[in-house]
C-alpha cells in the first residue's frame, strides 16, 4: 500500500461529485482526502484525489474513473513532477503560552488569522509532512479544532493535464448521429 | 431554429430520430405529457403490467435484435420498478435508454407526491443517467443516451425528465452531431498489441479461445469462428456466449465455470495461454481466483479497458472492438503460421480425452418422474438451433445452457451477470417483439415464473405469442441443490409446492394463453410438438418434473476448478487421464 495523488478533470455538471463518489464507494477504493474546485475553464472542474492502495489497483482506478462519461482526463501526480499543497485552519486555546505559540507559528511561515477570547486560529499552508509537522507542535497546546482542505497538486513547469484534453484544444470527440441501424455492425 | 411544440412532442419526435419502432412501459402522473403525443406516434408502444417486464422486455429486444431497447416508466415507484433491469442490462452490457418523468423541478428536494431520486438511485447501476430540467435539452440528451448505449461498451442509460420540462414549449430540433469531452472508446487496436498477442499464440502449446458475451455484442462470430480454425485451439464459451460458436463444432469444449464441461474447466486450468475475448473473469468462471488457470498467459481483448487487470493479469491487453481486433490477429496469424504454427496435437489428445470421458449427462430419476434436463433437451431438439430460448436463474438455467444445443449468436438469452429470477418471461416477450417470425421459448422454473408472469396477459393482449416451459419441481431447486449440498439437507424455505398452487394450466388460461400440462416422460415430446402447434397465443406448459434433479458438473462457490466434481462428492478420475 502506499498514497497516490490523482488529478481528475470532469465535465461541470450537475451530480459529477455524486458519480465519483459513487464508484469510489462501490468499487471500495478508500480516499485519503478528495478536493473539488474551479479550473481556468468553467465548464470544467478539477478534483484532487488522494489514495492508499496497491499500484496495480491505481490503474484499475483510473481506467473505472475514464468509464464514467464525464471524466475529461485524469493524471497521476507525483512528487517529482508535481508542487503539492494542503491549507490548515487550527483553533489552539493560546492561555499564557501566545509568545511560544507565535513564534512555532512563524518557524512554520504559518500565521495567525484570527484571536479572539484567548483562542488563536492558525493558519498554514504548506505539504503534507510541513501541516503534519506544525500540527505536532501545536498538539501540547490543546486543539479546539481544525479544518483541512485536502491537498491539491499542479504540475511543475509548462505541462498541464488541460493539454492532454481534446476539449482544451477546442477539438472534443465529435460523433455523427444517425438511426439506431447505424449503430449496428 | 426548429419547431415549435412541447417537450413532450419533443421528446416523441427525439426517439422517431433515434430510430425506435418498438418501447415498452406504462403511464403515470409525471410522465402523462409523453403519452398524448405518443398517441399519434409510429412508435408502437408497448403497455406492460409491471414496469420490470418493461424493462426486461427491452433487454429481450435489444439481446436479439442488436439494437437499443427502450422502456419507459413515470417517477417514483414506476421509476424504481426499472431498477432491477437497469441492474441486470449494466451486468451483462445491454444496449438500453430508459425514459422516466419526473415531479415538476420546482418539486424536486420536496419529497413530492411520486418522487425519487431516480438518477441518484441508478447512478451505480447505469452506463450513464441524465435528469433533464429544461424541454430545449430533451433532444440532445436522448441523441446522447442512444449513442452512449450502444457504442463502446454497451449499457443502459437513464434519462428522467422534469414533468414540466415535458408540459413547457420547446423548438425541437434533433442534433446532427454531439460531442462529449471524455467519452470516446477505443475501436481500433493497438498494432502493437497485436503483434505481441501474435508472439504469445505462436509460442503457445496449450492454447484456449475464452470467449465471452462480448463476441455477440461487437457480432463477430464469424471472425471467431475464422480465428479459431486458423489456429485449430479449442473453444469454451462462456453462459453469455452461448450461441457465439455453433456447439456442434469439433472445436467446442462447451461452457467453462461452475456448471461446465469438465473439457471446458480444465482446457482452461491447463492452459498455457488464454485468448479471451471479450470475457471478464468473473467468479462463477474463475472459481478461486488464486487457483485459476495458473500456468497461463492471457491475453485480453475487451472493448471496456476497466476489465483489464481487474481480476486477472493480462500478460497483453487489446483494447478495441472485437470485430476489429479479430480481423487484426487473423491478418497477423496468417503472416506468421506462414514461418511457424503451434503443433497443438499433444494438447488435442488430452482435451478429446476428457470430452469423451466427461460429456454432458444426467441420470434418469428412479422414481420414474420426468427428468428436468430431459425436458429441456428435448425441447431443444424439437425446436431446433433456429429458435430463441430464453431462461430464468437457476436450476433450468444451467441446464437450458447444457442441454440445449446452440449454433448461432443472438438465440440464448438469460440473466449472466445479476441472476435475476424472473427475467425469462418478460424477456422472452422483448425477442418475440424484435424476431416475431421465430419461435421463441421461455424456459422457467416454477419460482421464476411466479415473479414475472403477469406479462403473459401484455403477450396475448399484443399478440406477442411466446411459448413458455415451467419446469416445475416445486421448489427453488438450485437453493435447494445448495442446501442438499452445503446445510444438510435442511430445506428452509425453498418449498413452493407449486404442484398444488397455483394451477399453471388455470393461470395461463386466465391470462389468454393456451395451457398444458405434461406429467410423464414418454409425454414430452407430443406435448412439445403441441406447444410448437400453438402460434395464435401464447403456450404455458406445466413440466412437472424430478424435484432431486441437480446441476452436474458442479466447482462449489469458493473452491478452485481443479475441485470440479461430476455428481455428488465423486470426482473425475484424473489419474485415467494424460494430463
């Protein structure tokens, strides 16, 4: 077993979230953590997957998630070749220990966004390994809460998962209509 | 800028089209607005008396005619009728569109009168559903629905429409094209693929066809039949490519799995190289994955990339349609048996051993009864390789798949992949609709029939005069045969006295169909030939038969084919054989 980051582009239309979801669940492919959001396109949205799973099964999860008929494109993410980021909002019940707490905070280049009745509100941006490493810190000093937004990766230099879709090309697959006869040998 | 009318009128004109000439379904509130313009349509509309032999009715047409079937229901409960057969089309890959109304989109989140959320509850259980809210995108997701039904490969599509998006005015006009930016399967084979697949065969001692249900959807019997007298390999067709390779071929071991042929089982336990096609290793096959077919290379050719690797390793995948892919190996094969052709006598040897020590058979029941299995292959014999046989799940199932003798794709129809019982009725009268000239027979075990056969009446009303055989032997036989083999005998619930109640010849005179009953063996043929008289109603025949009858060869659920046993507890004898 080990993490896998996907990239996914969908078509922007109602129940997308639901469809991915469904097979996940169906299929019983855990996710680690699964963001959603706009792309540069607004017909398209992007979802950033994590996995734990067996090598062998991420191509079976690739090609179950190119079955459904409003996946655009889908890419692996690797460390080598991708920037990946996760955001931390943490609540920690400062007391008397502000100062100690400030300056974990900055040795992190996370900041403080919000104080209020003696709970600081943290917020971090950064890889997996830094969030998990801050959130090691701040653990003594009591956690209210905290929120992640799962990670999302984007590819290092010029390539983009965009120019592997036909559609980003302005060229989406065009099928001729006719009668049903035609759809028969 | 098209027409102007409703969206309903829309919608009528969208499937004219897509070229539909027969659908089957019943009205509701939500769906009332396609009804009207129905009404006037060429489009012969089918009325059901339950929205699942709608739906198994439309997979009965498509499985034999090759085309899209479509059945149609209204919200709610109509809606969640078709659920079982989207189910049952998206496991065996059958080309469907079903329409469904919904409640007004101002209603939908409202928990409505008749509301369900049917593209949520059939998203796992369709190729790709569709809830439409605005008339203006009825054509183009019914143009969508047909193509993404039958290409690639085949499944149903839902497409649920807003009651008033049927009821608004719309322009209609049908698309002459559409796009989609991800959906496009890949017809054309790798010529790499096929070049390494070629090296396989080549180097291959004990090759084996593996041919599943995919053959018959791409219709590409003829390149199978080609391909596999080129190569002079033996053929095993799965239960849903029964018909895919005539059984009277010498190159036919039979149907691999749990109730195959012991030549069939083992061709593939011993094989070097599988060629499948357009099979999918599925556990009723496979038996222990673990212990299947552990000496062989595979090569995989399926249309559907998700089926590679998914339970077995392909040594070399071929994505494609089957009809293209076959016609690339068979180009390719011919070029290199030129220098090279795999000597397949050893292999010939051990393989005509087992099939004449092990052919299919059963034992004649002591008490005198009729023997199930003797019903069913006189039937088949009676009727002839020209007629469609349709079955239930179970007992009969396996042995209409055994016992009856096959010898063209698109003639045996069942439910492979979900087991529905019930499915033979209401599909056996979808292939009467899409074949009326061909004698059409549902073979049914008394449990089955009892969940569907109301459609008999939608059959005698329409004439639609298909011939039903009820192997009755009272009970569920193959839970039955299971708790014989695995609870001790203790029958639980699986006694349906179906001797007593109800009276099959009654029932089927109540719903306008000619009823027999045929009690004694030396009956069956003069009641087959009578049946087979019948052609202005349709015939139920009460076959009352051995109720201890059981499905032979047997791989229990779980076990490794090398366990395979040819009746109770007793094994092939496999030091008697060269293997």
């Amino acid at each position: 077993m080990s993490t896998h980051t996907l990239a996914v582009l969908v078509e922007n239309s109602p129940g997308v979230l639901a469809r991915v979801a469904s097979l996940f669940s169906r299929r019983a492919y855990n996710i680690d953590s699964l963001a959603v959001g706009p792309t540069e396109n607004p017909d398209i949205s992007r979802m950033t997957i994590v996995l734990n799973l067996d090598g062998h099964v991420l191509d079976q999860v690739m090609a179950q998630l190119y079955k459904l008929v409003n996946v655009i494109a889908i890419s692996e993410m690797t460390d080598e070749t991708t920037v990946k980021r996760e955001l931390l909002l943490v609540k920690v019940n400062a007391g008397s220990k502000k100062s100690e707490i400030s300056s974990l905070v900055e040795k992190f280049s996370a900041t403080i966004v919000n104080e209020d009745g003696g709970f600081l509100t943290v917020q971090a941006i950064g890889e997996p390994a830094h969030i998990e490493a801050l959130l090691a810190g701040l653990t003594p000093y009591g956690i209210k809460e905290l929120v992640q937004s799962g990670l999302v990766a984007l590819e290092k230099g010029s390539a983009a998962l965009s120019d592997r879709t036909l559609s980003a090309q302005g060229i989406s697959t065009l099928h001729e209509i006719g009668t049903q006869a035609d759809y028969q040998n | 800028m098209g027409t102007e009318m409703t969206g309903a009128s829309s919608l009528v004109k969208s499937l004219e089209a897509a070229g539909v000439d027969v659908m089957f379904g019943i009205p509701g509130g939500a769906v009332l607005p396609v009804y009207d313009p129905l009404y006037d349509s060429k489009i012969r509309h089918i009325l059901v008396r339950h929205e699942q032999g709608a739906g198994h009715a439309a997979t009965g047409y498509a499985q034999v005619t090759g085309r899209v079937g479509v059945c149609m229901a209204t919200s709610g409960p109509g809606a969640t009728n078709l659920v079982t057969p989207l189910a049952d089309a998206q496991m065996d890959s059958v080309p469907l569109v079903a329409i469904t109304g919904q409640v007004p989109s101002a209603a939908i989140g409202t928990d409505a009168f008749q509301e369900a959320d049917i593209r949520g509850i059939t998203m796992p259980i369709t190729k790709h559903n569709y809830l439409v809210t605005n008339p203006d995108d009825i054509p183009r997701a019914i143009a969508e629905a047909f193509h993404i039904a039958s290409t690639g490969r085949p499944g149903p599509v839902l497409v649920d429409i807003a009651k008033d998006a049927l009821q608004k005015m719309t322009n209609f006009s049908y698309p002459t094209s559409i796009q989609f930016a991800g959906y496009k399967p890949q017809v054309e084979p790798d010529a790499q693929a096929i070049r390494d697949a070629v090296a396989l065969i080549a180097q291959a001692k004990k090759p084996v066809f593996y041919v599943g249900g995919g053959i018959i959807k791409a219709n590409a019997s003829k390149q199978l039949m080609q391909i596999a007298e080129l190569l002079g390999a033996p053929v095993v067709t799965t239960l849903m490519a029964r018909g895919a390779f005539p059984d009277s071929h010498n190159l036919h071991l039979g149907m691999p799995g749990m109730h195959g042929t012991v030549a069939a089982v083992t061709a593939l336990q011993k094989s070097d190289l599988l060629i499948t096609l357009g099979a999918r290793f599925d556990d009723r096959v496979t038996g222990k994955l673990s212990s299947f077919a552990v000496h062989a290379k595979v090569i995989h050719a399926d249309i559907d990339p998700a089926e590679i690797g998914k339970n077995r390793f392909a040594d070399v995948p071929i994505i494609g349609d089957l009809a293209h892919t076959l016609n690339a190996l068979i180009l390719a094969l011919q070029e290199e048996f030129k220098k090279n052709k795999p000597d397949l006598t050893v292999w010939w040897r051990q393989m005509s051993s087992l099939r004449a020590a092990y052919p299919l058979g059963y034992d004649k029941p002591v008490d005198g009864s009729t023997s199930p299995q003797y019903v069913i292959e006189r039937i088949g014999a009676i009727s002839g390789p020209d007629s469609i046989y349709v079955a239930g799940v179970g007992q009969h199932q396996m042995w209409a798949s055994q016992f009856v003798k096959y010898e063209k794709p698109r003639t045996w129809l069942n439910s492979g992949g979900l087991g529905t019982m019930g499915y033979a009725v209401p599909a056996a009268m979808g292939a009467k609709v899409g074949m009326p000239d061909t004698t059409v027979w549902a073979i049914d075990g008394d449990g089955c029939f009892q969940m569907t056969n109301q459609e008999l009446v939608t059959c005698s009303l329409n004439n639609i005069p298909i011939k039903v055989a009820i192997i009755n032997n009272e009970s569920l036989g193959m839970v039955r045969q299971w708790q014989t083999m695995f609870y001790e005998g203790r029958y639980s619930n699986t006694s349906l006295h179906s001797k007593r109640i109800p009276d099959f010849v009654k029932l089927a005179d109540a719903m306008g169909c000619a009823g027999l009953r045929c009690e004694r063996p030396e009956d069956v043929d003069a009641v087959i030939k009578e049946a087979m008289s019948i052609n202005d109603q349709p015939v139920v025949v009460d076959f009352r038969v051995f109720r201890d009858a059981m499905v032979w060869p047997m791989v229990a659920a779980g076990t490794s084919n090398d366990e395979i046993m040819i009746a109770r507890g007793i094994a092939p004898d496999w030091d008697s054989q060269e293997l």
